[in-house]
C-alpha cells in the first residue's frame, strides 16, 4: 500500500501531462474540436429520444436527462475499460524504455474519458435547468457515486491491463461483454419500471455495479430521492478490492510484461 501511495504522487504529474496532450492531439485535426466530446453522447441521446419516445411512445420523466445521465456514467465505464486491455502494447516504446507502474497508464485513461464524462454531466445539468427539475441534498450522494464509478472502473482496467498482455483475443471478449452489458444496464430504459419479474430485477439493478451506479445518478439528480447506501458500501467496498488485486498483479508481474509486447 505505501509503495503505491509513493508511486502514485511520484508519477500523477506524468499521467496528467499525458492526459492532456491526449486530448488535445485527438481534437487537433478536427475542424469542430472539442464539441466533439459534447455531440457525441448529445447525438446518441437524439437517436435514444426518439426511439424511445416516437417509436416505443414512451419514456421516463425527464428523458433526455435520463438517457445523458446513463450515455455519460456508460462512456467513462466503457471506454476506459476497453482501451485498458490494449494500453502497454500501445505504450511498448514508453514501457520498454522508462519505467513507469503500469497502472499509471489507467490513471491516464481515466483522466482522459473523466474529462469527457464531466463535460457531459455539465449539459445533464443544463438540461435539468431547462426541465426545471426540483433537486435537494440527495444531489450531494453524486460524490460517492462517481468515486464508486471511478474505483471500480480503475479496479477492472487494471485486471484487463494486465491480462491484455498475455491474451490476444481479450480486446474481442471484453467488446462482447461489453456489448451485453451495455444491454442489460438500464442506459435507455428504467429496469425497475419494465415489469421485469423477481429475482432477475434485482439481480440487473445490485448485481450489475454499472447498472446500479447509473441508476443511483439519476435518482439522487433528476428524482430527488436517496440512494440505496447499503448496497452503495458493497460496490464501493469491491472496487476497492478490485483495485488492489489489479495493482498487486500489476506489480507483481509488471517487469515481464517487456519480454511478451
């Protein structure tokens, strides 16, 4: 734990320079620049709206905070999930020459698309300004929320870190998984407003962290009602977990990782 600690403050400046000069190189050929990273889950919000609402004619209150909310939390989770698997090959110039713990590459990640998420969660409010939607201290429970988000996705990215450099075909599993995942957590539909019978219910809104998390997010924000703190504890306390199991294998395996890339 304090090599960590050590480790982290010795190369958090690093992750940030390497953060930003993503950012800025991704824009850097693009006529419309950053409003990218708000069209993009603005446009998917559109296409989800209107399925939703002139297809399906239905949704939930507040549809199109409802849907960022989900598309925002989603993105963050997602992106940085799959880019992880991939991470030192793409780095093997940096990882064979300098080293850096490999985690750190995560931290880089996640600065990155927390960036992009944070932009979103700035339109969500602007949409709940124009909704004129009632908020109270419940808003303050997006804190833990977003911790929670943030420690389990650096928890699972740094396990698919690690496991990226010794199995090929991870990066098409975890696209797959993904892709049923994305399905199954509730992004542009309320799970528990779908009649879904017992058990399975619970089991897509507890047992799936992400699910849970977007659901939370938009309770506490747009329905001003208090999150489930017990089962907020559980996923906090499992990305904890999660985190050091990723950061202890990175650690212990880190110095081959050269010899596979």
């Amino acid at each position: 734990m304090k090599r960590f600690i050590n480790d982290s403050k010795k190369y958090w400046e690093s992750a940030k320079f390497s953060a930003k000069s993503s950012l800025k190189s991704e824009v850097a050929s693009s006529h419309l620049s950053w409003l990218w990273w708000i069209l993009d889950p603005l446009l998917f919000m559109l296409v989800y709206s209107f399925i939703a609402l002139i297809v399906f004619g239905r949704g939930e209150k507040y549809f199109a905070a409802f849907v960022f909310i989900g598309l925002s939390s989603w993105n963050f989770f997602s992106k940085t999930v799959r880019q992880s698997v991939r991470l030192v090959s793409q780095n093997s110039a940096i990882v064979s020459k300098v080293y850096l713990p490999k985690y750190v590459l995560v931290y880089t990640q996640i600065m990155i698309n927390g960036f992009k998420m944070l932009i979103s969660f700035v339109l969500v409010i602007g949409i709940m300004i124009i909704y004129r939607v009632p908020v109270d201290y419940n808003l303050l429970f997006v804190i833990p929320l977003f911790l929670t988000l943030g420690l389990l996705t650096f928890g699972i990215s740094s396990i698919m870190l690690h496991f990226g450099v010794w199995v090929d075909d991870l990066f098409n599993v975890v696209n797959v998984l993904l892709k049923l995942v994305f399905y199954l957590s509730g992004i542009f539909y309320n799970i528990a407003n779908r009649n879904i019978p017992e058990p399975y219910a619970g089991i897509l809104l507890k047992g799936n962290p992400i699910a849970f998390v977007m659901n939370e997010l938009r309770n506490c924000m747009i329905y001003s009602t208090t999150p489930d703190l017990v089962w907020l504890a559980v996923w906090f306390v499992a990305g904890i977990i999660l985190s050091v199991i990723g950061v202890k294998i990175i650690y212990k395996y880190e110095n081959s990782y050269v010899k596979v890339i």
